[in-house]
C-alpha cells in the first residue's frame, strides 16, 4: 500500500466520509480550456462557473490564476466578493435574480446579464434614481436550443428601446448560455453564428458591443469507462474550440475590431477535481444478490441520481485479513431503495475497505441536501488540509427554532 492510501484509510479514523479536493487540477484545467480557445481567437476571458462548485478553496484559486466569476445568486455574489473578487470581476447571471443582489451589483460595477424585460426596467430605474451607470449584457433565448431562460428575439427590440431611452444603461455584452443535445460541438457552432446574426444586427442599430459571452454546459474530459456508457461520444475542448472560437475568428477575420470571448466553464474544469471515499460498513446477501452498503450515499456522488456508474477503486484496509470476490451493488446509507452508487459490479472486498469515487467534482457539494446525513468534509488532496469541516447538528440546525 502506497503512503497515500495509507492516509486515506487513516483518516477514517476522523471521518464517516470525506472528499479529497485537486486544487492543482482545477488549475490546469482551467488553463487547458483557455488554451484551446486561444489557438482559434486571442481575445479570450474565462468566468468560473461558481454554481458549479462554490468551495472556497476553488474560488479563491480562480482568483489566483486571474479569472472572473460567474455567479447566479446573491449568496454566490456575497461568496466571491469575500474571497476578493472585484465587482468589475463579477459576472452576475441567473433569472431570478433579488433585487438587494442586483443593487449590490450595481453599486460594485459588476456586468449584469439580463434575463427578462422585467428585470431590465428594474435595472433602469434603480440607475435613473441613483444617478448610476452600468455595464449591461443581455442574455439571449437563441432558437437552436429551446429554453426558458433568456430573452426572445422577439423582445431584442422591446429591451433595445428601453436601454436607448436611458442615459445610464449600457449595452456592452450579447450572452448566451444554452446546451445542445448531447453537448455537441456542431449544436455551439450553431448558437455561435446564431449570436453573431444578432451581434450583427444590434452593432447596426449603433450598440457597442465589447463582448461575446458564449456561457458553458461543456462536456468534461471523462475517462472511458464513462463514455462507454453513453450513446454519444463527447467533444473535446479543442472541439468546442474550434466550433465557437473558430466561428467568430472567422467572422471577425478582416475587421480591426474584435470584442473578447468569455466562456463559463464549470462541469468541463471540475468534474476530475474532486474525489469521494466512503468505507464499506456491511456485505449482505438479499435474494441472492450482494449489496455492499457504506457510510456514504448517492446524493454524495451524484445527487440527481443519474444511472451512470462512476470510476471506483477498492483501497483495502490492511487491518482487514479476508475479502470476498463478489458480484455486487453498491449502496449507500440512507433509507431509499434508488440510493445505489453503482450497479452490478465485481469487486474483492471487505468490511473496512474504503471505495473511492472518481469524477465527482461538479454539482456535489452545492446540490448535497441535509437529508438524514449532513454533508462530509472536504480535504486537500496534497496536504489533507480541512478545506469543509463536516457539517453537523448544529450547522444544519442553526436557522431553526428549536
């Protein structure tokens, strides 16, 4: 056994359960995505998807390697502001955004990407009262995808009238933020030049455009024993790439002017950053089948409970002496029958093994409910550090009145 398996079965004996945390690898991650959209256009700008994954941790190296955040909430806007964010640095998306998160937008000069016409005449007043200009982008609702978010070309006119009308709004963003079936390459390259027919026509109408803010839902790197499990192969980063940053490289090719490109990335940087260790706590046979239940559940892994089975590794306790080759399920701790962590499987294992989780970075830890266990800690994967104590009684109680 390695040092650092040897760690991981000490520490259990601190922890149920416990996350390690790739600082690094969200790092070159992020650097790789980057990278791949420079080769086709320079002017590039990456906004952390923080919904994603709001471990501090990450956000603050996102603010390290001198990004911008993306953020759909007022508790994100407060997260990301304590960690050092600029308001300049903010990127605030989301549809339903309160109107004290959209003030305190304001007020710190972040871009607001407006989602409804409602949300707009509320920027405009707020700005008209307190005398304030704002950078604006909007968010446009393009017809290569269906979606409820956004703002119809329909109503590009409406929202363009509203922000000629006012001396204090200023159009200098086109966002979109939507997902093609299977997260294809070819369905991006579509809502590209789609957002680039509506670039073309509000440039016409005398609008600024600075920038082109093509949002995320990329597919991540996946290791092969996820993509042999779906009925797509997914697109690469040089993929993407090439279809978004390619498609406006091109359009722009013989003018001066070139406004930035700003990507979302969440799922495609994080998805490897983050790893779960659960230890095996009963084998029992149940009409003869074998289920491996352990002090982890799925909300763990993938809380909205997809049928996926995610990489495992068995890391076996040394203290243990026996083990059963078995054909088994894995399933986790709480009291519904669909929390299976992944199906029919044939491990060697024991009481006291720990099973590690693979790729289990995105959504985790913000989409974990206090549902009968409160969600574990998070650690450093190099220092073991404690990035999140494990949430207890009273840090899940504390808003109740008891």
């Amino acid at each position: 056994m390695n040092l650092k398996d040897a760690q991981i079965i000490r520490l259990f004996e601190s922890y149920d359960s416990y996350y390690l945390a790739d600082i690094e690898k969200l790092k070159m991650n992020l650097k790789k995505f980057k990278r791949a959209f420079q080769s086709y256009y320079t002017k590039i700008d990456i906004g952390f998807s923080v919904k994603t994954n709001y471990l501090p941790a990450f956000c603050k190296a996102v603010l390290e390697e001198g990004y911008k955040a993306e953020v759909v909430s007022g508790m994100e806007y407060d997260l990301v502001s304590e960690i050092g964010f600029k308001g300049s640095d903010v990127i605030f998306n989301g549809p339903a955004k309160s109107s004290d998160a959209i003030r305190k937008a304001i007020v710190n000069d972040s871009l607001i990407q407006v989602d409804s016409i409602g949300e707009l005449k509320y920027i405009q007043s707020f700005c008209e009262e307190n005398q304030k200009q704002i950078k604006l982008g909007l968010r446009l609702n393009l017809s290569v995808v269906e979606s409820r978010f956004g703002i119809s070309k329909n109503e590009i006119n409406e929202a363009l009238t509203v922000i000629t009308e006012s001396q204090f709004l200023n159009l200098t963003t086109l966002h979109c933020h939507q997902m093609p079936a299977f997260k294809s390459s070819k369905g991006y390259n579509e809502l590209a030049k789609e957002m680039l027919e509506v670039y073309d026509e509000v440039s016409q109408n005398g609008f600024d455009i600075q920038t082109l803010n093509m949002g995320g839902g990329f597919a991540s790197p996946m290791p092969q024993v996820l993509i042999e499990q779906l009925n797509f192969t997914p697109p690469t980063f040089d993929d993407y790439a090439k279809a978004i940053a390619g498609e406006i490289a091109n359009y722009f090719s013989e003018t001066t002017f070139r406004p930035t490109l700003i990507l979302e990335p969440g799922l495609a940087v994080l998805s490897d950053t983050l790893k779960f260790y659960s230890k095996v706590k009963h084998i029992k046979l149940t009409n003869s089948s074998y289920s491996a239940i352990v002090s982890g559940s799925i909300y763990n892994i993938k809380p909205t409970k997809n049928k996926l089975n995610l990489p495992i590794r068995i890391i076996e306790n040394p203290a243990v002496d026996s083990r059963q080759s078995i054909e088994c399920t894995i399933s986790g701790s709480t009291c519904m029958e669909d929390d299976i962590m992944h199906r029919n499987v044939q491990i060697n294992v024991a009481v006291g093994d720990v099973i590690e989780f693979s790729n289990v970075g995105s959504y985790t830890l913000v989409l974990y409910p206090p549902f009968i266990t409160p969600l574990c800690a998070v650690l450093d994967s190099s220092s073991f550090e404690e990035l999140k104590s494990p949430s207890n009684f009273k840090s899940v109680f504390t808003d109740y009145k008891l």
